[in-house]
C-alpha cells in the first residue's frame, strides 16, 4: 500500500486493488480563513484527480469537501464511496458537481470490491460534523489503513475487528473556534486554550492506544491563517492563546509519553509505502524546507501569505454586501422563525435569548418566544458579533450551516454568561427543515430512554446530560467520579453533581447489586 500525503486530512492511497482519493482539500475554507498547513498548492492535483478509482469525502466541512478542486480535477465517472449519514446532503452536493456512480455503505459493515475491502464508520448525531462524519477502513489483503479524519468512533472494538491497523491516520489538532473568539482576559484565555491543546492531544492517544496501530501518522490539521485580521491565531497564537497544535510539536510530545509507537510526519508531497508491520516515509520536501516549515513557522506563513493574497482578494470581493436594517431582520425572521417553530428540543436548550450583532445592529434570538426581533435592551447570556457583509453573504446562499462558514472562519467574537451550550450551535447547523427535523427527532428518541442502568456499583440514569451517550457503554466511575468517555463529561456521584459545567447535574444512588462496570468505547468532542 502506498500512501501519499495530500495536506491536512487529503490521501492518495494506491493499492494493487484501486486507489482512492481522500479528502482533497487546496482551496481557502470558511470565508477565506483556512488555508492547510504546509502549503499543497503545488501538488498536482489533476493527476490524483484523474487517477482515482474511489473518491471518499468523509463529510461536508469546507477543510474536506473542496467543491472547485473537486469539479475542476477530479473525474466525474470515479466510484465515490459514500458514508450512510441520515441526511442525502453530501450526495446531494457532489451530484451538483457532475458526480454519478456512488458506492452506497452501510456504517461499520465492510464490502469488497475487486479485491479491495472497504468499510466506512458513519456517526450522524448532532456533535457530529455537519450532522455528520465518518472514518475509513481499507485493506488490500496485505496491509490494513484506519483513515479517522475528524471523526470520533465510538466503538474502536468493531474497527479492529475489520483488521488488525497497519496505518492508522489520527486527527491531532484542532478544529474549532474556542477560545480564540471568546471576550475573556487573556490569563483565562491562556489557560483555557492551553487545557483544550492538552485535551486534543489526549484525545488523540486514547485512540491511538485503543487503535494499537502498528504506524501512526497524524493528519487532519492544522489549518493556518494567512489573512492579516487572523494571523495571530496561528500555531499557539502569538501569547499562547490559540490552539492550533502543529505536526511536529504533536510528534515530539507523543515520543515522550508514548516512546514506542512508530509514529511518522507526512506533509503534503510524503510517501508512506507501508506493507504489513514495515513503512517506509519518503519526503518531497528537503530537510532544510521541513525546519523552515516548522522551526521558521512565522516566516514560512508569511511567504505563504504572500502568495495567496489573490486568493484572498478573491474571496473578499465573492462576498455579499451588507444588508439594511430592516431587510436583515426581516430576511432573518422569514428563515428562522419556522425553523424555530419545528425546534422543540433546541428552544428548550438553548433556554433563552441569544443576541447577534451584525456590524451595529444588534439582533435577538429569542429561543423561548421562537421569535427574531430587533434587541430591545433585554438581557442575553449568549451573544455573538459579526460583520454585515458575512450575514449577507450566508443569506444570500441560504447557507444551512453557519458552522460550516461563520463559525468556523474564526470571523466573529462571543461571550456567554455560565457555561457551553451544545444546542446554540446546533441551531447555527441546523437552518433548514431537513436538518431540524433530524436533530429534533434526535433529541427526541434520547429522552425517551430515560431509564436507569447499574453502573460500578452504582445506579445511575442511562444518558448523560450532557447529549445523550449511552453511559451503559461510555460510562466509567473511579473514586465516585463518573466520567462519560464520549465527551470528558465528570459527574460526582455522591452528590449528582456535574464538575464539568453547571445545570448538568445527574440522577444517582447506590445500587444494591454491585453490578460491575458494563462500559466501551470512548470519544470527547465540543469545546
């Protein structure tokens, strides 16, 4: 098997089976403010594109699904292998491109084509990507390759029992906006961000403990920030405020607490030939061209920079411009109000009203009353600013995940009285009916199960508050300290109180069985 780096979660796997094409990703992400890490730009894209047998897009961030790299070098007759999301959207969307011949799959069950065994993990709840993300398993009958992308499988036991992980692709860095964006001291930012680089990075080892790959290459990340506006939340951030660990650093720390995992850089342009147990990496870049990257990272990001200031200019000029008062409310009314009608689980977590400013007009969202009004001096514990043109731009295209471009181009500032609240930006991913409907019946079929299990010695309700695991499987309890796995979520037993974050407390007693911990799987995710 051969394996050739694309940039952040981007392979070009080559097997005597076919070749598949994963998750190309060149073109600026989100408003223009992603761009991978190193530079790809210089790779030949009409020729992995061309070359594919098999195209795999895990899901539809714009960091995987480049919809212009897509139409303009990948051929329109490849097999696109796709994931079994409980929406159609990213078939929907690559049809769009000219697309044709799919590979439907049924997650976590393999099916074999001309010698070439393939599975793809689909997970669909709200937590996950843009109602969806996936992981892929490929074996070629010699060598087995776990590409995990963004996604956080929850059950690591079923894909290992596909086979036994020869390559195993991990993401590593982060992936979202927090705490960069968030008004808060820069102490607390500091501390916050240096908590999240550590949580990612554990994250990471859990999996790669539980994967037991025989080589591990971490991919999926770091986006850079090549615009002047953002530039300082690139790598830690210019006072160790950003999260954006890079490969190099993960690699270096992962040598220290993991010394005997067999763990290897791929850049854009990398070969790995892997065969079974053996690999062997061969770099397109120099060594002197790899220090640069890394060991002359602010330098090498301005050049980069440089370069891609017509990208840029390009996306600015691509935007719409701001609206009128009374057309922004009003556009923004005649979209949200029905949708918030259908949300019977999102109003109620949310809880309240959420205020946007859109550059000096400020906006509410009122979850509660299932209304958007212009903000009349009432109090917000959620407030989210922007600029006009953006707001404008999403209306314009009737973006459905505001996630999937304002959120995560990192071009908005926030603040929030008490803690995170997943279903605030649930509500930014979910603005059309199809995907409402989805989360809501989501919602709804957790609260149904709303029975208790024996846990450790304990009794304790089945789905943790947090969204809805199954504790019965992601559930561990140490020194009366229940810890759901799929998210790092703490509860004190003793008590029911959540340590995690307030108004999350949960249902527990002693049980008089004793019954033994029943629990699998592991996953962590949010902010």
């Amino acid at each position: 098997m051969r394996v050739t780096g694309l940039g952040h979660a981007g392979l070009f796997i080559e097997t005597a089976a076919g070749s598949v094409l994963c998750d190309p990703w060149v073109n600026p992400a989100f408003f223009g403010s992603w761009f991978p890490f190193p530079d790809n730009s210089g790779l030949d894209w009409p020729y992995y594109g061309q070359a594919a047998d098999y195209l795999y897009v895990s899901h539809l961030h714009r960091d995987h699904f480049d919809a212009e790299n897509l139409s303009r070098n990948v051929r329109k007759d490849v097999t696109v292998l796709l994931p079994a999301f409980a929406t159609q959207e990213l078939e929907h969307e690559l049809r769009a491109l000219g697309f044709t011949d799919f590979l439907r799959t049924r997650s976590g069950q393999p099916v074999e084509r001309d010698g070439l065994r393939i599975m793809i993990t689909a997970l669909t709840g709200p937590g996950d990507g843009p109602i969806g993300d996936s992981a892929l398993s490929l074996d070629d009958g010699e060598t087995v390759l776990l590409n995990q992308n963004d996604a956080h499988p929850l059950d690591i036991q079923a894909i290992r029992e596909f086979g036994e992980v020869d390559a195993y692709f991990v993401q590593f860095s982060g992936a979202i906006w927090y705490p960069m964006v968030y008004e808060m001291p820069l102490k607390a930012k500091q501390e916050f961000a240096a908590r999240k680089r550590q949580g990612q990075f554990d994250r990471a080892v859990r999996y790669i403990d539980a994967v037991q790959a025989k080589h591990v290459f971490p991919n999926s990340g770091p986006p850079c920030f090549l615009d002047d506006d953002l530039f300082e939340f690139n790598g830690t951030g210019s006072d160790g405020e950003s999260i954006f660990t890079d490969q190099q650093e993960f690699l270096t720390q992962l040598a220290e607490e993991r010394p005997r995992t067999q763990a290897h850089l791929m850049l854009p342009g990398s070969v790995a030939e892997v065969d079974g147990s053996d690999c062997k990496v061969i770099h397109s870049h120099t060594a002197g061209q790899i220090e640069q990257m890394f060991d002359n990272k602010r330098e090498y990001l301005r050049d980069y920079a440089r370069r891609q200031q017509d990208a840029l200019a390009a996306e600015r000029a691509s935007r719409s411009p701001a609206l009128p008062r009374d057309q922004l409310v009003a556009a923004l009314k005649q979209w949200w109000e029905p949708l918030m009608a259908r949300a019977d689980g999102i109003c109620a977590g949310v809880g309240g009203p959420l205020r946007l400013n859109v550059d000096d007009i400020p906006i509410v969202i009122d979850f509660p009353a299932r209304q958007v009004r212009e903000w009349d001096g009432e109090v917000c514990r959620y407030t989210l600013s922007t600029t006009g043109d953006l707001v404008a731009t999403n209306i314009a295209r009737r973006e459905v995940d505001w996630s999937n471009s304002l959120l995560l181009s990192l071009r908005f500032r926030a603040s929030r009285v008490g803690p995170y609240n997943e279903y605030v930006y649930t509500f930014f991913k979910c603005l059309s009916v199809e995907r409402i409907d989805y989360v809501e019946n989501y919602y709804a079929a957790a609260q149904e199960d709303d029975e208790d299990i024996e846990l450790g010695g304990w009794r304790v309700q089945r789905r943790c508050p947090h969204l809805q695991a199954d504790l019965s499987r992601f559930g561990h309890i140490e020194d009366g300290v229940l810890t759901c796995t799929m998210h790092g979520w703490r509860y004190d037993l003793s008590t029911g109180r959540c340590l995690t974050a307030d108004n999350h407390d949960i249902r527990a007693a002693r049980a008089a069985s004793g019954a033994q911990d029943v629990r699998s799987g592991q996953r962590e995710g949010g902010e």
